[in-house]
C-alpha cells in the first residue's frame, strides 16, 4: 500500500523549469465600464514544466499597460518566483497553506500569482489524468453563461449589434454597463437592448461603483418605473461600503444585489457578515475562488463568476453548486486557443481534457508574439462578434 501512495503521489513529476511569453494586439473592441476603457490585450502566458514533461499554463493580464519585455518577465519570474515552487510537486502546492508576514507579505509582480495558481491545477489535473472540474468535484461540467458587453464605450449602433448577436447565439441573459452621470442615457441604453432581445430575458446592470448608496437607490426606481425589470444590480457603490451596500440590498427587495469581485477573500467574508449582498461574485483565483463559495454556502449564498481569462474559470463555477452564471464577454483572445471553452445556446461547457484543458495554438504563438515592448499587432485573431463593419 506504501508503494501504491508513493507512485501515485510522484504522477507527473516535481516542476523543474519554466517559460513566460508575450503577447500584444489590438482588441476588436473598445472595452470597459463607467470607470475605465482599453482597446489592447496585454497578455503574458506562463508555462510550468514538470520532470516528466508535463506542462501547466497559467495567464496573466494587463488590462491598460504594456507589460515589459519578455526578457524581464522571464528574469523576475525566475528571481522571485520559481525557487519557491522548482522542486515542489503541484500536489503539494494546489493546498499549501502560506501565512505572509511583515515584507513578506506581498504578492508576486506583474500577477505572476495568478498564473502560478491557475498552471498549477493544470499540472495537478493532467498528472491525475482528469479534467480540473472533476478534480474540484462538479457533478456536471454545464454552467449557464450571460452575455455581457463591457460595453460602455461602444456607440448606440454598436451596442445594438453585439446583443442582437448574442442573442442570435442563444444567450437568454444580458448583462449592460450603467452608471453615467446622465440617469437618461442608462434609460436609453436599457430600452435600446430592449429592442433588441425583446422581453422575458433575464437583464443584469453593472455601475462598476460609479454611485453613492442613495444614488444607486433612485436609479433603480428610475429603471423599474420605466418598465425595465432588472435581475441584478452589480458593484452600486464603493466595494468596502458594507453599511451602503446593505442599504442597498434592503432598499431593492424586486432585484438582487451582485457585488464582492473586487474584494479578496476576508473582503468577501465581511460582506457576507454585514449582511451586505445576495449574489456573492466570487471572481478570483482557482483557490480563493473555491474558498469564497464554501463562505457563501455557509451563509445559503447564491454566487457568480465573473470573467476569467480564456473563461478558465468555467471549472470553478461547475464546482460550486451555487454558482447559477458565468460571465462571457467574447473577448477575442480566446482565439490564441487551440481548443477555447465551448458555449452553445448560452451553455458553458468546461472542458473534458486532463487539466484545465487550454493550451495555445500553434498558429498564434507564430502570429500574435509580441516579445519587447513596441511588439503590438493592430488586430488580433477573429472576434466572437464583428462589429468592425457598424458605424
């Protein structure tokens, strides 16, 4: 028996060495909120390789910076990084316990953190030979998806074609971005998506915490008064508001309050203790992720996964009995994949493949590396939703 736990515990091999690449192209859209924009995927790839060959992927993202040169990614990785994990098999990093203290306690640079997490369960999931969502312990690979635009800076025509798309894809849920000082143009826009997908859908408003509690309070009566039924209203009001945030909720009993994507995992456990939310978006890294849903199930918590990069993920909200959305944005960069999460009739299905099951093509590494700082292609590959030929 001793041997049979040996063996099984060495499947894959401990991580010896490591890869970081860059990527830098034009979005097909200008996307964003009440609060920012960008119009640029800036994307780093990390690659963890085991000393039997496997190879985890793990991504890292900045939404409004080039990253720097590949050659400093790869130098800070393998400064700050690589000598706490080489050596280490995944399975005994996807549940190590750290408690940071002092000037220790930080995080890696450039989000290297998210990445060494998400290639991590890659390489634990492949070495057990088992798709990541059955490692968590979903029952069903299937997760509804909502569409959602990031939408706030596309023009009125724009933003009709994206969600008379999406609707024409199947997608029976839509979530729109408020929060314009102007409460007129937040009405226009609800009745603008109105005509395109009609009524009996589900409609979700995001402010991106563009308003006070009160504010947040009128123009929800604005929306209802003027026919729209809203499912969620998501990010109202400052994300460490927890009074506000609970005025809120208690003020809107016809809608519910999302909100908790900003916050970090004791953000999220003092939301729920002041009683503060009623979708608890529990967006963040794979471990966190699944940590704040078994917060949110103590306190019978719906919650909501908001984007991930490559919808990576859909194998956290399969996991969480309580997770009834996740967000899709069609963001182009799924593109890179040589196999990116399937959604059909607004259905998201996590992948069946060992591991998280995504990994780049071959065609993008030659077409979309962006190396050095300056390295930016002015498109990049094809966009879920063209709206290159509107306006």
């Amino acid at each position: 028996m001793a041997d049979t736990h040996a063996a099984a515990a060495g499947v894959g091999g401990s991580i010896a060495g490591f890869s970081v690449s860059r990527f830098s192209f034009a979005r097909d859209r200008v996307i964003g909120d009440s609060q920012v924009r960008s119009s640029t995927v800036n994307l780093g790839v990390l690659e963890l390789e085991t000393a039997e060959g496997l190879v985890g992927i793990g991504f890292f993202q900045d939404l409004f910076h080039p990253l720097p040169d590949e050659d400093e990614l790869n130098r800070v990785f393998a400064e700050t990084v690589l000598p706490g994990i080489r050596g280490v098999h995944p399975a005994s990093l996807v549940h190590r316990l750290a408690r940071p203290r002092g000037g220790n306690n930080r995080l890696p640079p450039f989000n290297f953190a998210e990445a060494v997490e998400q290639a991590v369960w890659d390489l634990y999931g492949k070495g057990l030979g088992l798709p990541l969502w059955r490692v968590l312990g979903a029952a069903s690979p299937e997760v509804p998806a909502y569409a959602s635009g990031l939408d706030y800076h596309l023009s009125d025509r724009q933003y009709q074609a994206f969600f008379k798309a999406a609707r024409g894809m199947g997608y029976r849920a839509f979530k729109i971005k408020v929060g314009h000082p102007d409460a007129a143009w937040d009405l226009c826009r609800l009745g603008l998506l109105r005509e395109v997908i009609g009524d009996g859908d589900l409609v979700m408003v995001d402010a991106n915490e563009a308003w006070t509690p009160k504010e947040a309070i009128r123009r929800l009566h604005l929306y209802r008064d003027a026919g729209h039924a809203i499912h969620w209203l998501e990010d109202p009001c400052l994300r460490n508001d927890f009074e506000g945030l609970r005025q809120v909720a208690e003020a809107l009993p016809w809608t519910h309050l999302n909100t908790g994507e900003y916050l970090d995992l004791a953000g999220k456990r003092r939301l729920i203790e002041a009683r503060a939310v009623d979708i608890l978006n529990v967006h963040g890294r794979p471990g966190q992720v699944m940590q704040a849903g078994w917060l949110a199930a103590e306190a019978g918590l719906e919650v909501s996964l908001g984007n991930t990069t490559m919808e990576l993920g859909i194998h956290m909200a399969a996991a969480l009995p309580e997770c009834r959305w996740i967000e899709y944005s069609f963001h182009n960069y799924a593109g890179l994949l040589t196999e990116p999460v399937r959604i059909e009739n607004g259905i998201a299905h996590a992948p069946d493949r060992p591991g998280h099951g995504l990994s780049l093509s071959d065609e993008a590494r030659a077409r979309f590396h962006s190396p050095r700082v300056g390295d930016r292609h002015d498109r990049g590959p094809p966009a879920p939703i063209d709206l290159s030929e509107v306006d």
